[in-house]
DNA sequence: TATAATACTGTGTAACACACAGTATTGTCA
DNA sequence: TGACAATACTGTGTGTTACACAGTATTATA
C-alpha cells in the first residue's frame, strides 16, 4: 500500500476520532456569550480547527436542540449574532463532561498498556 | 423542555462523543487475532458496547483499507472468521494513538478547568 | 423439541461533517 | 480610490457510516 494512501486512512481516522469532542468543546465555550466568528478563533486556538460550514450549522443545530441560545447584537464596527449555553445546555455539558472522564480513562488504559 | 427529550439528547451527543474511539478500540484489541463473536465481548468488558450490525461491517471496511486480515478457522465447535491487524494496521494504530493522546489532554483540560 | 446462544452476512436510513457556494460589511494597502 | 482581504453569517449537496432491521446457519441447553 502507498504511503500516500497510508496518510489518507490515517486523516480519515483522526477526523472520525475528533468529531466527537467538537461538540463538548464547542459548549464548553460557550459557557460565555460568544459570536460563531471569534468562537472559531477560540476553537483553533484550542487545537480544534473547524471551518465555518461546519461550525454555523452545529450551532443552529445545538439551538434547534435549545442547548443553546442566540441573540443579535448591533454594536461596534458591526452586528454579530452571540451564541451562550441554555440552563438546559448546561445540565447536558455537565453530563457529557462525565462521558469525557469515561473516554479519557479509556484513552489511558489503552495507550499506557503499550506504551 | 421534558427531561425525557434531554436524556435523548444527552444519549445521542455521547454516542456521537463515543464513536471516536471505537475504531482504536477495535484495532488495539485486535493486535492479536480474534474472532468477531469474541471481540465483541471484549469491547463490551472494555465498556464499549456494539452492536453486530456496527462491528462488522466495521471489520469489513477494516479490511478493506487492508488494516485487518482476516482467515477462516476451522475449529471446535465451529468454523469462525479470524481477523489481525496487518502491519499497515499497527502503523495506523500507531498514529492513532498519538491522536488519543491529543484528545486525552483536551479533556483533561476542559475537565480540570471546570471542576 | 423449542428456544437460546454462538457466529456471521446483507440492505436501508438518518444524521452530520465537510465541500461548495453564496451574501454583506468593514478594513487595509497600493 | 479601488481591489483585495478579513470579518461574519447563511444555504444546499454529498459521502460516509453507525445503527436499525432483516436474515442465515450451527451448536447448546432446558
């Protein structure tokens, strides 16, 4: 097999391993007010790095759920739309912080076993 | 919103949170051959509960990528279906694992940050 | 003997990340 | 001043895959 194929499966891997805290990272933010553009930037700077079409949508998707709420804001040089945790979306990032220690202790036991 | 509608949500965002790690879980238990049937145990004892109708088609696509290989044994009782992790599959899992690692100190960032 | 456990195969569908495309406004620089 | 970049958001289409649903066969058990 080539390499190149080789790097190909291993991104598609990673992607797929990732998708799955997008979503508790992107709640965790929002434990504050905060518009998509500059969660973005918070997101990257995190290590997640998530495009726009992929982030706007997840955010209409977690307010359809009412885990979050948005609201516009008019305010200097422009308007933008603030995204911030509903009490409900708080009680859900409390429960999948928990399923993030199960992930996390599964993580350790497997990589230090071979390590 | 019924607290019913949450659990829903909650189990669907964890189930999108677990499916991360279930292709490493696979791979790491399968450094070693074993039959379907008896992987799907071991996930199980792993805490990883699956379904057949995911593991093996997930073995199949698997195998595919020539990750796994996999051989019928004719045995006692009965014949099953052996997979392994090719080479390709170790370096693969490999990188994978340095990826979990990543995630693995996400969490603990996110986790600890909030405690 | 009927049912459960063991063991595997195949098809269909919902969900969603990402690709692609677009819009508008403000900022920067030549 | 105008072209391009950055800022900021919206919408549609598609590929992938977990899971739902369905099925098969053999062995074990009550």
């Amino acid at each position: 097999m080539e390499p190149k194929q080789i790097t190909e499966i291993v991104e598609k891997l990673k992607q797929e391993m990732r998708r799955g805290i997008t979503i508790a990272a992107v709640m965790q933010l929002l434990s504050e007010a905060q518009y998509g553009y500059a969660l973005q930037k918070a997101l990257s700077d995190s290590g997640i790095e998530m495009g726009q079409d992929t982030l706007y949508p997840l955010l209409r998707r977690l307010e359809e759920q009412e885990l979050l709420a948005s609201e516009w804001r008019v305010e200097d040089p422009r308007p933008r739309r603030y995204y911030l945790l509903t009490p409900t979306g708080q009680t859900v990032l409390a429960e999948l912080k928990l399923e993030l220690k199960r992930i996390e202790s599964w993580i350790r036991s497997v990589t230090d076993e071979t390590k």
